[in-house]
C-alpha cells in the first residue's frame, strides 16, 4: 500500500517534471514509515498528530481521510490524538482540527 | 502513574503559588491522556512525535526520559516516531532529536 | 461572561460526545482568563496577539470578532496589537491579520 | 522597483490611516532589500523559501506571483527553491507549495 | 526610553557595520511600540506572550527581564500572560516560561 | 562535496543503526541541493534563511559554520540572508541569528 499511497495534487507534476525529486521522496517515504517496531497504522496517527499540532488544515484534513480510508481510523482514535494536540499544542489547533473531523465525518 | 507525572521544574511555582491553574493543568492532562481507544503509552508517542516536529530541544528530552523510564520505550520505537518527524517536518527537527537520543543513551 | 464564551464550531462535538474533555476545557479556560492582576479584556488583546503571530487566520478572525464584540475592543486597539506582531512576527503575519480586520470593519 | 512594490491589500488601511506604522515599513522594506552583496531577486528567492517553509499559503503565493512577474523567476527555479524547503521543512510545505505553483503555472 | 532601549548583543555589529539597516529597526522599533490607544507597558505584555508562545527561550528571557526592569511588571503579571500562553499554545510553551520565570525570580 | 557533507552529531547512529533511513536521506540530500538553475551555493543560502526564520540556533549555527568553510560565504552575505529573515520573520529570529554569527566571526 504505501508504495501505491497518493500524495496529493503537489506531487503530480513533480512526478511528471522532476522524477529525480520524486524517486528520492518515494524512498524517503518508504523508508520513513517503514518503522522496525512501530506498525504503519500508528505512524500514520503520530503524521496526523504532528500535522494537526502545526495547524495546517490541508495535510490534517489530508491525513484524516488517508487514516479513516486505508486503516479504518474510527473518530474516537482521531480524537484521542486530537487530545494530545490540544495539550501540546493549545485550543486553536486542537478546535481547528476537531471542525475538520467533524466535517468529514458529516 | 498518570497523576504522579512529573511536570517539570516550571511547574513547582505552579502548584505552589497559583493552586487554581495548577488544578485546572491536572484535569486537563488527565482528560487528554486518558484517551478512549488509544492506550497512554501510544499517547506518549504521539506527544514525542509533536515535541520533536516542533524542534523543542527542553520537551522532546523530557518526553524521550519520561518514554524510556515510565513506558520502557526502546530506542527503536523513539526512532519509529523520528522517521515521521523527519518525514513530515524535515531534517533539523530529525538530527536534533537524534542527537538528544544519542546523548541520553551514552 | 466567561463560562458563556463560544468555543467556535470545533467544540460543539466535544460538549456532547467527550464531556470529560470538555470540562477539562472549560476548566482550563477559566483558569486561564481568570488572571490575577491582568484583567480579562487585556489577555484577549494578548490572546489575539499570540493568534495573529501564528499566522493563524481562522484563530485570529475569531479573537478579532469576540474582541470587537465582547468588549468593544477598537481597531485602533487592534492595530495597536498588530504593531506588536510585525515588530515580534514579521510582515506575512501582520498583513494577513490586517487584511482580516479589514473584511470584517467592511 | 521596491518603491513601487505592492505590499497587498492589508497594507491599504495601514497607508491611509497609520502613516507612521507606514512609512517605517517601507523603511524596513527598503533596508532589507538592500543587500550588499546578494541581489534583490536572489534575496526574494530567499524570502520565498521562508514563506513556503512556514506553509504559510497566501505570502508564498503572493511571493510566487511577484518572482514570476517583476522578476522572470521561472518554474525550474522556484522548484529549486521547493528543494531546500522540503529537506529543511519536511512534506506538508513543500507539496502545499507545489500545489499554489501548479495552480498558478494553468 | 523607547529609543534607548537595549536590543541586545546581535544589533551590537548592526549598529557599527549596517547602519542603513540599523536605523530602520530603530525606525520600526519606534512605530510598533507608538500604540495610539494601548500603552508600551501593555505592548510589552504582548510582545512576551508572543515570544513565550513562540517557544523562544532568549526572546522570552529578555522580555521578563526587561518587563521587570524598566516596568516593574510583576511577577503575577507575567503569570496572567503565561497562563494565555498556555491556553493558547500549549503546555510545552507554558512550562518552559514558567522556568525562566522562576529562575530569574531566585 | 555533497556526498561527502557532513549531516552532524544526530546521523552518526542513523549511519550505524539505521542504514536504510541513511540512505533515504542521501538520496532526498542530493535531490534536493541538485538545483536545475539554482547553484548549490544559494541553495545553501536559501537552507540558511529557512533555518534562521525558524529561531533554530543549532541548525542555523551549523548553515553558518557550512557556508562560511565550504563556499567562502562572506560576512556580509549572511548579512543579506538576515535581512530577508527580519522582514519575514521579525526581531527575535533576526537578533538570535546576528548574535550567532557575531560569535562565529570572533
């Protein structure tokens, strides 16, 4: 799967124009969630963490639909990494992320 | 274990001076670490995760010691959550908590 | 008027199916506008503040109406905020946050 | 040219009504662009960079569009800008900013 | 006071080799802090919560020094903008300040 | 030279440990300073200005330290990069990276 996984619209024309740039990121990527000890799954939920603690709406909305498409992420798991952002990282991400799940879930 | 974390040096002046905060700072740990299907030591991880993307030298060492002591996380899994770090927040955040892991294991 | 205050549209699934995040929350807000010498209008000034130097458009919109409407905080007022931010935050955050006052006095 | 620069919409309430706060940001504007050694298009490159590594959307978009326009700054070399912010800023900036390039190179 | 306020050790070589440059700081320096409506002291407030809420422990230092010093602000009131810090940004933010608060207190 | 760059204290273990996050690395590290139209030279610039504008000592001290030894990188180049990094990013990033660099030069 994670070879298959879909990076996004930003990627199509590095793929297209610069495939040196998008091999090495294919490799980044493998190698970075290949985890030796922590599974695919909850790598996934720490990329959603750390999206949602940075406050950028597209990657969390992103990662959101990636987790509850390809691992059946339920909303509960969401929220239970939204917990954490919200004391990491304050209220404004934490209910910025929270109208994201609560749209995509709607 | 949860209402025993040691929160820090900052936090003696709290609990000392401005018991109101303090009590308000205690709930909310409890509410974000006490997550429905997400046990407490992935919790961790995710916090590491976030500490670590947000290149905060003081939290990620403090989370890395707490993971290793409190959770018998192995340098492996603090690795696993590092791999997403790099990946989504880029190499200086990833040497840095390298480096801090590094240190903490010698 | 504190315990009223509107969390925004995030916190609406929170209140109903995570009341003890919830509370924990309001705890916390509390807590935090209940300063001891610094009064409330104040810490929204700073609140707001913080948002915009985040370059945080929705945080940011949301402080900026409370404040205009809560407390009738001025656009001088608010601008006075904003100098800060440009001296603290450079130029992208203090013209995002100018353009937001500017829609919402229109 | 830098005189003439179109600091966006924000900056129109700033110029009428805080000609103090104006005057000193074309001040620092001017100061700024004025590198001895490094060129203004090669200093808004830079700025460009830190734009996109902050995913800051609306300046790395505003940056992308002046490059192009005054400067004849073409796609390969804000690419080459993108380089630099992926592997000092990790995935979610750099494929946001390919996205805003991609959008505005149709 | 304003213009002969301390910038730190960096603006030490600005001063003496890009004075251009130096004197549109000064110049900048002197607008953002010329609130038409809020007073210096209460800019200043704003100005540490932004430079708490940054994570950044040497602006955070400086401001509290300088809070102190030329202001006499409190240490209640420097706790009644660490406690915005921590609503908006998090625990992270909020205990590192509060050990630099505690540490130039003692 | 790019092969050979040295990454820092934190990719000495990733090397020995972790050979395939290693090699996913050097391979996103040529990618990326394999500018098409940008020299290496002013993508290192570019790296230097991100990492200041993030208040990153150890990362910008290192850019410095890279820029100075390897590319002949003047003082007042640096200089130039900092400049774009105070009307980006404000202040505290702006003074944190010339006291850096003043300390470098001494």
């Amino acid at each position: 799967m994670k070879e298959e996984v879909f990076f996004g619209e930003g990627m199509v024309p590095v793929k297209k124009d610069y495939p040196d740039l998008y091999e090495a990121i294919v490799g980044l990527n493998e190698a970075c969630y290949a985890g030796k000890v922590i599974d695919y799954r909850t790598q996934k939920l720490i990329a959603l963490g750390i999206n949602a603690a940075a406050s950028d709406d597209r990657a969390t909305k992103k990662q959101m639909m990636s987790a509850m498409k390809e691992f059946n992420i339920s909303k509960d798991e969401i929220v239970d990494v939204l917990r954490v952002v919200l004391l990491t990282s304050g209220m404004p991400p934490f209910t910025k992320a929270m109208k994201i799940l609560k749209e995509l879930k709607e």
